[in-house]
C-alpha cells in the first residue's frame, strides 16, 4: 500500500509537458500503419502490481489518501516519503473485519469539523486543508479556502490535487462494486469550481460507467488495446481513451503525447500532399483532446491555420515545382508558392523560368499551326504575376502572330535573323525554326549543329555554377529538337539527367568550394559535393571545417541581434551529413536561444541563468551547455564544479537515508561531467560503490578508526585517502596521508634498495596519485621512481655530485643537484649546488631566449621556478624573464618595477619633518651659524679640540687613552706641562674632562670664549628668529663662541658640521624621481653574471680577493645583491685587510668554557682555539669592536673566509633587506615609503645617494650584469 500511494503521489506532481515525447519526423507513416515510438517512463508508473496491492486491503478507509504538497517535493529536496513516520502519506487500516457499509463511510464523511471564522485567514484555511487526511473532506476544504479566496492560487492547486486524490479512491471503490459510494464522489469532484479538463472529463467518465454499473477497464487492459492499435488514428484514440480514465498514469500520459505526435506527423504528410481535408480532421481530432503538451497544440494549430487556406509549407510546393514536367503545371506551381510566399525569390526566379519554358512549348505549338492552344497558353503566361518585361514583350508577340495567324517566316528571313542573333538560345531556335521549316536546307542542318553545340557549352557552364533550371531549360530545348546528332543528344541526356537531381562534377564542386567565400555557399557545397560523391574523402574532410566556420559567422550574426539569419545558418549546419556531436551540441544550444529570440549568454549569462534554476540537476545542465558553447570559461567550469559539489552533498544525503537508487543516479549523472574534478570524482566514484552495494558509508569517526587500524603502509595510505575524499575539511585524514605516504615511502625505498624494483615503482605510483600530498614527498617519490622504473638503484649522495659535476648540459647538471637535494637533503654540496647550476641554467636560457627560442626558454625557467632549494634571488630572474619569454620579447638587462604606496608625498614629507630626530645634512657644515646674546648665562674661557684627537692620562704619546673627543669638544684648561715632542712642540695642556685629570698635546687644542646656555636655545642660519634652525643646544649646555661681543644681540658659534636640513633639502631627496636610479637598485637581485666578473672587483682586497664564487653562493642562499655584499664588506673589513676579517684574530675556550681572544700570554690555557672571521662587521659594537665581532664569528662557526661571506650575508639580509616594511633598496633603508619615519637607518638626508658611487662603480666593471630597479610610487 504504501508504495501505490507513494507512486500515485509523485505522479500527481507530474503534468504531461514534463514526459519526453517521441517525434520521429521523418517517419514514413500512413494512417494505416504504426511505428511504436513508445518509451517507458522509467520511474513513477502506477502498475498493475500497486493495483492489486489495493485490492487486497480488506477495508480502506478514504483517509488512507494523503496529500503531499507540490511545493515540498522536487528533485533535490524530497524525502523518502515511505521512510519517515510522521510522513503526510499515512495509511490507516482498519484493522476491523466488519464490512463498512456505504452509510458508516458517510457518517466518516459527515464528520463534524469546527468552523473556521473568516477572519482567520487564508493560510488557517489552507493548513486546514493540508493536514486533513479524508480525501473528501480535503477537497471541501479546499473549495471553502477558494470561495473565500477565489485569488489565492494555492486553493486552485488543491482542488485538482485533493480532487484527483478523492477520484483515485472513488476508483477503488468502483472496482470493488461500491458504485453507490463511488457516484457519490465523482459527483463531488464534478461540482468542484476551476476543476481542469483532464480530471473532469476523467471523472465523467467514471461516473457514466458507475451509473451503468459498468467496472472500469484496468489501465493494463487499456494499455494492452492501445499497444494493438495498427494505424495512427486507432493508437491516439486508444490512448485518449485510457488517459481519460487513468490520467495519472505515466504510460498513458507519454502514450497521448507520443500518439499525438505521430498522427500530428501523418496529418502534416496528408497536408503537404494536398490532401487538406483529410488533414483538417486529423488536426481538429487532436486539437479535441485534453491533456496534449502546449507544443504540439501550438504546432497542431498552426498548421490547422494553414490547412483551411490551402496553404502548404515553401519547401514542399518548391520541390513539386521543380520536379514537375510539364510546364504549366509547373508554372501554376510556382505561381502558388508566390501567392503564399511573395518574399521568397525561389518562387519569384521559379516564375520566370516557368513562364519561359511555357512559351517555348507554346512556340512549338505556334509553329505547328496551333493557334488555339498557343494562344491560350500566352495567355496564361500574360496573366501570370511579376514575369519580366522581356519575357511579356516576347509573350505578347508571339500572341499577336498567333491572333493573326501570319505565315512562317522565309528561309532567308530566318536564316538572316540567325545571323543577327548574339545569344547561343535565340540562334538556336531560330535555327531549329529554320531547320523546321527547311529541313534540306543546308545552312541549317549546319546551323543547327553548331548552334545546339554551342548552346550545349553555356549550358553546361550554367549548369556548373549551379544555375540548374537554366541549364535544364537548355538541354530540354536541345532535346526537343530533331536532327541533331546521336553523339550530342547523348552528352545532352546525360548532362540533363544531373541536372535535374543538381548533381555536378566532383571537380567542379570541389574548386568552387576552394574559390567560394562565403561560409553558407562553401558548406552548401561540400554537402552537394558528399551527397553525390559520398566515397570522395575532399568532402568528407570539408564538411566539418566549412560546418565550424559557419557556426562562428552564424554566431557572430546572432550577437549582432541579426537572429533570424543565425537561425537559417544554425539549421543549415544541422542539416549537414558527418558533423561531429561537438558542432551539433553547440549549434542545437545556440538554436534554442535563437528560436527564442535571445541572444547567447556570455559565460557569466549562463553561470547567472543556471544559478535561477532551483534544481541542481537542471542547473548543472544549463552550465553545461554554457561550457559547451564556452568550454575555456573558468566561470562555467568552477560553476559546474560548484553545483556537482551541491548535488554530490543532496545525493550523500539522499544515500545516508537510504535512498539508494537516487543516489546511484546522481552520483553517475555527476560521473558523466567532462570537467570534474578530481576531488569530486574521487568522491562520488567512492560513494557510488558503497551505494551499489546498498550500504551507506562511514562516518568520518569510523572510517579514521578503521584508518588508523590499517597495519600496511600501502591500506594505511589509501583508507586515509578515501577518508579525505569522503571528509575532505577534516585535518586528520590530510595529516594522515603525509604520514602513511611516508611510511610508505620508506617502505617502498627499502624495496628498492633490495633490488624490489617493480613492487617499489609500484608504492611510489601510489604515493604520487594521492591527494594533499606534500609536495617534498611527492618529489622524493618522483626521483625514486625514475630510478626503480630504469630497474636502477637509488644512487649515493658522492655518486649524484659525480655525475652532476661531470654532465656537461647545464639542465643535465641542474636536474642531478635537484635530485640529490631532495634525495640528501642536508649536504651542503647540493645546497650551493642547486643554486650554482639554476643561475647556470638562467644564464643558458636566456642565450636560448636572446636567440628568440622562447618555447627552450620558457621550459627552462619553468624548470627553475618549480624545483625546490633555489634561492628567491635566481627565482624572481626567472620570474621576470618567464614573462618577458611569454610574450615573444627578447630579455631586456634593465628592469623597472614600481611599488605603489599608502601615502602621499607630501604626507612623507610632514612625516619626517616631525621626527624627533630631525633630518640631518652636513652641506652648511662651514656655514656661520647664531644664537640670541640674551639665552647665555655666562661666559668663560674653556679649552676646545681643534682635531679629533685622543686624551691621555699623561703628557705622553703611549700614554693610555682615557677618551677619543671630536673636533669642537670643549674642556677646563688646568695648565701646561711639556711632554713628549710631537708635530715641532713638546708643550701640553692638563686639562679637566668628565671630572677627570687628562693631557692633550698643544697642538690639537685652543683657547676659546665658551658661553653657558640659561635655556634651551636653538641656533639659527642667519641673525633673524625667522631664518631657519640648524638646531637646539639644551640648557646647561656650552658652546664656542666666535668673535664674541657682549654688546651684541646677536653671537655666532661654533657647530659643527651636521645640522638640521631644511624643508627643501628633505624634499629633494625624499622625491624617488630625483637623483641617481641606483638609489633604487634592488638589493634582493643577483647580477647575473660569472664568479670571474665578481672576483675581477675583488682584484687587489686582502682576503676577499677571488671569493667571487662565495659571494655568489651568498647571494642566491640569502638573496642579496653580490655588489652590495661586496661594498659593505669592503667598508667593514678596510678592503678585506682588517684583523677581524683576515683570521688574525684567534678566539678560545677557558675551564669555564667562556671565550677568550687568543694572546701570547693566555694561549696556553685555552681551548678549541680557531681563526675567527667576520667580513660584515657583525656584533662588533662600537667600543671593543674586534673582541665583540671575533666572539660573535666563533659562534656562528665562521673559521674561514668563505664561511664568514656566506654566513655573514643572512645577517645583512634579515636584518637590512628582508625585514617586514621591504627595504629592499637603498632608498628605501633611508625612507622607508611603507612606514615613512620607522626604521629609516641614517638621518643624513643624502645616505642614499653617497652609498651609490661605490656601487656604480663596480656595475660599471661588470659585463652586461642585471639591473632591477623597483621605484617608489608615491599617492
């Protein structure tokens, strides 16, 4: 019982336009034959096993029939009905064995329900109706909600619902002979307002045989009868007949639509024969029958339309016309395609060439003496509409000789107008006329020879340019006439019989399809050529190229709005033999929307229009057709993915209840996506298998457990995998498939190395066709694999450098260094050597890409962006000339990037302006400089520096030096003592500083005016408080006085040399389109070029000297410009001779294990004592610079020079270059454009610049280096 409701339920929510029809058009079907176009409905029928299940039910209560609400039911929502208790579906049976009689069932009826007040509402009403179970009383309640709400459709909807509902049981009723219930109901359900047709005629029906007491015939009965039916009109009425009784039934719906259109299509064929009655009562038969889909009704009264005016289609008349003999039948042809069809110029060109053949057959009965005939015939030609004013004039004479019946023409006469002539037809009838007439006349047995030959010749070369009536009307004039010879009134007769079925020469076909232009023509032609010349492979290969050049015009006409002449070209392209499925989809898709007069979505039109679909099955067909037509669009396909992602998630759930059958197909309909992806089909492939089986799958708990108790690495792998397909967002199956793929990694290399060849290319397979596989792993199992597939070891780590050292092709080279890397991971002779051979295989491939070799090119830096352990710097080189390869450009050496930043420049101005610690600028160093006379406190005489120079604790050059001063540093002068000679005098000052007793030598120190500041003063350009400010001295504080003059307002004093830049120095240093471009060289890019060019600049510098290919390897392990290590390190190793970068200084270990730096009287002591080098003066702080730095290199383990380059380049890298706001050009370490006033290392507002003539210096010595310059964009 309860799957008879359930079908009886989905089929109610079926109307007859959702069944497929059947239309088979070409079928040659007369009315007294059938072709069965029957299809099956695979779900949803009502069988006759759910009938028999009825009537086994001792008593149904009429509540047994629930109604299940249209709009809770659609493709990807339902549930299964049959599995949920609380379903609207409940049967109730009574589990009595009384026999209910006709009045208990009313009293059931009659069942007193509360009134519903009107001002409850239409949705009180409407749930009222939902939730009763009594078919009878639903339908009550239903009409009650409509008359109450006549406006509301939902009360519409459920009077035909609840009202097929009440006829179903009112059925089962009858067939059980309850007829006096049954009448009952039929009647209720016909007094029921808006009932539609099919239900009303259905239920009439039902009630006549009820009131005749009359069973009703089973709907396989019925089925059976119509299925015998042998003739078209026999079939359709069979199945109108069953459909009025069993109109939810599927076969009968699909029966009357199928049957339909079959005698639609036997009525067409009766129309286009003339037979215009026969087909009127064919299409008046259908036209009186509920229940037809919309478009057969549409075409069906149509062509109703046109039966009743005698109208048939353009294609037909022409086709009668242009194989009809005789001329006036053909001419009344085309006139009648004319009448119906005045645009179309077949009919027009087909009027002309009728009226001409016609006169010239009423010419050869004018000659013949028969005036009657010829002159009715020039009649008709005269009465004809729009024939040409040459053929009327011609027309209207022949008829005034006829009228007159004048005599023939003399043999001269004629035989002169021969002459006259200039066209090969009228020379030849004249001189058929004369031979005639004057058949012993030689001139024209010789006349009419040439002139049918000649005649003959432009006919045919109207025939090859496809002008078939003209070249036909030719031969057929030939033909027509005796005495020309058998040879060519054969090639006459031949020529005709092609002619007539348009055939040409396959070589005439052919060139003309080469020499034709027009994409309609050329296509036209290759069909004509392969329909005559099948076997002739020219057409067959044609067809497809000329079809898809359509298609594009075609389709460029339909997005111009130019539909109509799309929709010609689409259905031209249709209609061509051997196109692929491909052209056929794309064109049928195109069709559809031209047929509906809309252009073809783009590909964002069809993702929008398939995102309205409300059904993910439709949906993703209408992306599918959009990827049909776009089938590169990343919008149609990630859509696609998406909704076969959504329907993958309803068909898991339909599966998880247990729907197993919904499912399968679901998961096979997603199976069949041409651009899946792999995770999708991964998945559904997997859940596929489990629902063909019945079973639902694990939960993601269960499927880790089993998982995790997995034993073999090889099942460990491929349960976790099929744990990420099913549960792709969970992090255990991920984690769990790196780990088991490395388990099964080391497995499967332990089998390699055991010689297990093919059972570890096996594992390594397994490894790289799994997903989320980390791509270090998939790599290691990619080179294991290369080898076990070769039947070959796992070589040693000695082994890979030998053979990469010795392969001589630079991607040779890079390939072992990149397999010995992933393979020996830690050796650092594969870390300098991927790095080594990748700017290598740069430099190779960019002579390949000089050379215009783009495609060698492009592989190889691909080659390099991709493989793992080269440095950052070589990547982005590739990077740039990937791009520059892509675009078929040869590599440029100058680079220009721009960086656009948040701020505006005059933002950065303001910002640095208002530092604390203003901008700096030593250009006023020997400017005066001024304070007010009113901000000193008092003056004195103070000692003064006039030279950096060092104060000694005593009055001696070896004396300790207490204090290094710079020039200007100010102290008490105690006295003078002499001590040691220096510069020609042995005078010294004792002198006071920092509270301390201290001696310099006289001749670095003077006697000053020193002034002592009240206040915190600032010390202006010139003597005005408006002028700028070089800066401010706090209080306390002293300073020189120069030429002072206590009645001045004014004092100028001494400075010093860095001062307080102006607005306008800031400005033109911080504007990035002022000074020199290699201000903004940046710092993170190798050269490019050879260890011997680097090491040409290190010619002469202490230990640096040929260190070339160590600050190469720097370079590209850090990513550090080579020229920029090479300056700092020149600037902090004195040009590679200071003791800190030249191993000089030794550092140990004392018992403590505390370092020490190595000296004679201490050496003994230590322990684990090395040479220490540090070419970057890396923590060597100022104050005890070589201790700090030689300590800071022993740590680090720099014990050689190349280790120090090396080691030492990290450190200027994250610290200078890599850190967080991107400093990656000197412009930038001075301004910071990122974060304008943070981390800016110089106040001198000219760092950048000065930094830049060292460093040009050395580009300028190199051999075609690479220069990327990134440049600031400012708002």
């Amino acid at each position: 019982m309860k799957k008879t409701v359930s079908t009886l339920c989905v089929l109610l929510l079926l109307s007859p336009s959702q069944f497929v029809m059947a239309n088979d058009s070409n079928a040659n079907v007369i009315e007294e034959e059938f072709v069965d176009t029957e299809s099956k409905e695979e779900e949803n029928a009502f069988t006759v096993d759910d009938e028999a299940d009825a009537r086994k039910e001792d008593i149904i209560k009429e509540e047994e029939i629930a109604e299940v609400e249209l709009s809770d039911i659609d493709e990807e929502t339902a549930k299964d009905i049959g599995n949920d208790k609380q379903t609207d579906e409940q049967e109730v049976i009574e589990k009595s064995s009384v026999t209910v009689n006709t009045r208990k069932m009313d009293t059931v009826e009659a069942t007193t329900i509360t009134s519903i007040e009107s001002d409850k509402g239409a949705d009180y009403y409407y749930e009222q109706a939902v939730n009763e179970n009594s078919a009878s009383k639903k339908l009550e309640l239903f009409i009650e909600g409509y008359e109450k709400y006549p406006n509301d459709s939902r009360f519409v909807d459920g009077i035909q619902s609840s009202a097929q509902s009440l006829l179903t049981w009112a059925r089962r009723q009858h067939n059980q002979q309850q007829f006096t219930t049954a009448i009952d109901r039929y009647e209720r359900i016909l007094r029921a307002p808006q009932l539609n047709n099919a239900i009303q005629k259905s239920t009439e029906k039902h009630l006549s045989y009820a009131n005749s007491k009359k069973l009703i015939p089973s709907a396989d009965s019925l089925y059976s009868i119509a299925s015998k039916q042998t003739t078209v009109s026999g079939i359709f009425a069979s199945y109108v007949d069953a459909y009025e009784w069993y109109p939810e039934d599927g076969r009968f719906q699909q029966g009357l639509q199928s049957s339909a259109q079959n005698l639609y299509n036997w009525a067409i064929r009766q129309h286009d024969s003339g037979n215009f009655s026969t087909a009127i009562a064919r299409y008046e038969t259908i036209l009186s029958v509920a229940g037809i889909n919309q478009t057969i009704i549409s075409n069906v009264e149509s062509r109703l339309a046109d039966a009743k005016i005698g109208k048939r289609s353009a294609k037909i008349i022409l086709d009668l016309a242009v194989n009809e003999s005789s001329a006036s039948r053909k001419l009344a042809l085309y006139v009648e395609g004319y009448e119906f069809y005045p645009n179309d110029k077949r009919f027009i060109d087909g009027i002309q060439t009728g009226s001409q053949l016609l006169l010239n057959w009423a010419k050869g009965q004018h000659n013949r003496g028969n005036y009657d005939t010829a002159i009715d015939r020039y009649n008709t030609i005269l009465n004809t509409p729009i024939v040409n004013d040459v053929i009327i004039q011609s027309t209207e004479k022949h008829l005034e000789y006829a009228l007159a019946k004048k005599v023939i023409p003399s043999a001269d006469q004629l035989f002169n107008t021969a002459k006259a002539q200039t066209q090969v037809s009228a020379i030849f009838q004249t001189y058929a006329e004369g031979f005639e007439l004057y058949p012993n006349d030689q001139r024209f047995v010789e006349g009419l020879q040439k002139s049918a030959q000649n005649l003959f010749n432009w006919a045919v070369r109207q025939h090859d340019a496809g002008n078939y009536e003209t070249a036909i009307n030719r031969y057929e004039m030939i033909l027509a006439v005796s005495g020309i010879n058998n040879s060519l009134l054969g090639s006459v007769q031949s020529r005709l019989t092609d002619a007539k079925i348009g055939k040409r020469p396959a070589n005439v076909i052919f060139d003309l399809a080469q020499k034709e232009t027009s994409a309609s023509k050329i296509l036209e032609l290759y069909i004509e050529g392969f329909t005559f010349y099948p076997n002739d492979s020219r057409f067959v290969s044609g067809i497809e190229p000329s079809a898809i050049s359509l298609f594009i015009w075609a389709t460029n006409k339909h997005q111009a709005g130019d539909i109509d002449t799309a929709l010609s070209r689409y259905q031209n392209i249709l209609s061509a033999p051997t196109i692929s499925n491909e052209l056929i989809k794309k064109t049928t898709i195109q069709l559809s929307f031209a047929k509906k007069n809309e252009l073809i979505p783009t590909p964002n039109g069809f993702y929008n229009i398939a995102m309205e679909v409300p059904t993910l099955t439709n949906r993703l067909n209408m992306m599918l057709d959009g990827w049909t037509i776009y089938n590169e669009s990343s919008v149609l396909v990630n859509g696609i993915n998406t909704t076969a992602g959504d329907l993958l998630s309803w068909a898991s759930n339909q599966h998880e209840n247990g729907q197993f059958g919904t499912a399968i197909n679901r998961y096979q309909l997603i199976l069949d996506i041409p651009v899946l992806a792999d995770i999708i089909k991964q998945e559904a492939q997997l859940k596929l298998s489990y629902a063909n089986k019945n079973l639902n799958y694990p939960s993601a708990q269960q499927q880790f457990e089993y998982a995790s108790s997995q034993t073999s690495a090889s099942h460990l792998l491929a349960a976790f995998i099929d744990g990420y397909i099913l549960y792709p967002q969970d992090d255990r199956f991920i984690e769990g498939i790196n780990s088991s793929a490395v388990s099964l990694l080391n497995w499967a290399t332990n089998q390699h190395r055991n010689g297990n060849y093919s059972t570890a290319a096996d594992r390594y397979e397994r490894i790289l066709s799994a997903p989320e596989v980390r791509s270090d792993i998939l790599l290691e199992a990619e080179i294991k694999q290369s080898y076990a597939a070769k039947n070959q070891q796992i070589p040693s780590a000695n082994q890979l450098i030998n053979e990469a050292e010795s392969n001589n092709s630079a991607t040779g080279k890079f390939n072992l260094f990149i397999n010995g890397y992933v393979l020996y991971p830690s050796d650092e002779r594969f870390i300098y050597g991927v790095n080594a051979s990748a700017l290598n295989l740069l430099n190779w491939a960019k002579i390949q890409h000089e050379n215009r070799r783009f495609d060698t090119a492009i592989d190889r830096y691909n080659r390099i962006l991709n493989a793992p352990g080269v440095s950052n710097s070589v990547k982005e080189m590739a990077s740039r000339l990937l791009v520059s390869a892509e675009k078929k450009e040869t590599p440029k050496r100058e680079f220009i990037t721009y960086t656009q930043y948040n701020v505006t420049l005059s933002s950065a101005l303001r910002t640095q302006m208002s530092l604390r610690d203003l901008p700096q600028t030593d250009r006023y160093r020997n400017a005066p400089a001024y304070i007010q006379t009113s901000s000193i406190s008092e003056v004195y005489t103070r000692g003064i520096a006039t030279a950096g120079s060092n104060l000694r604790t005593t009055p001696s050059l070896t004396g300790s030096v207490a204090f290094t001063v710079v020039q200007g540093t100010t102290f008490e002068i105690l006295g003078s003592e002499k001590g040691d000679m220096w510069n020609g005098s042995d005078i010294w000052y004792k002198v006071r500083f920092e509270k301390r007793d201290l001696y310099i030598h006289s001749n670095l120190a003077s006697s000053t005016n020193i002034g002592k500041l009240a206040s915190s003063t600032p010390a202006y350009e010139s003597t005005s408080t408006t002028s700028h400010v070089y800066g401010t001295r706090n209080a306390e504080s002293e300073v020189v006085l120069v030429n002072y003059n206590k009645n001045s307002n004014w004092q100028q004093i001494s400075l010093g040399a860095w001062r307080n830049a102006k607005e306008s120095d800031v400005l033109s240093m911080l504007d990035p389109n002022n000074n020199d471009i290699f201000q903004h060289l940046v710092l993170t890019s190798s050269v490019g070029v050879s260890a011997t060019q680097i090491n040409n600049l290190l010619s002469g510098k202490g230990v640096l000297q040929g260190k070339g290919q160590a600050f190469i390897d720097a370079s590209l392990l850090h990513s550090v410009n080579e020229v920029y290590l090479i300056s700092h390190a020149l600037l902090e190793t004195s040009h590679g001779k200071s003791d800190l970068a030249t191993g000089k200084l030794e550092v140990g270990k004392d018992r403590n294990g505390n370092l020490q730096l190595v000296t004679s009287s201490n050496r003994s002591s230590l322990t684990d004592i090395k040479p220490t080098y540090n070419m970057f003066g890396i923590g060597a702080n100022d104050g005890d610079a070589e201790r700090l730095g030689a300590f800071r290199a022993y740590r680090e383990g720099w014990f050689t020079v190349d280790a120090a380059i090396i080691g030492g380049a990290r450190f200027i890298g994250e610290d200078y270059i890599h850190n967080q706001n991107g400093q990656n050009t000197i412009y930038k370490m001075r301004w910071n454009p990122a974060n304008p006033g943070t981390k800016q290392y110089a106040t001198d507002v000219e760092w950048a610049t000065k930094q830049l003539p060292n460093i040009k210096n050395m580009y300028n010595q190199l051999e075609a280096p690479v220069l990327h310059f990134d440049i600031p964009k400012y708002k």
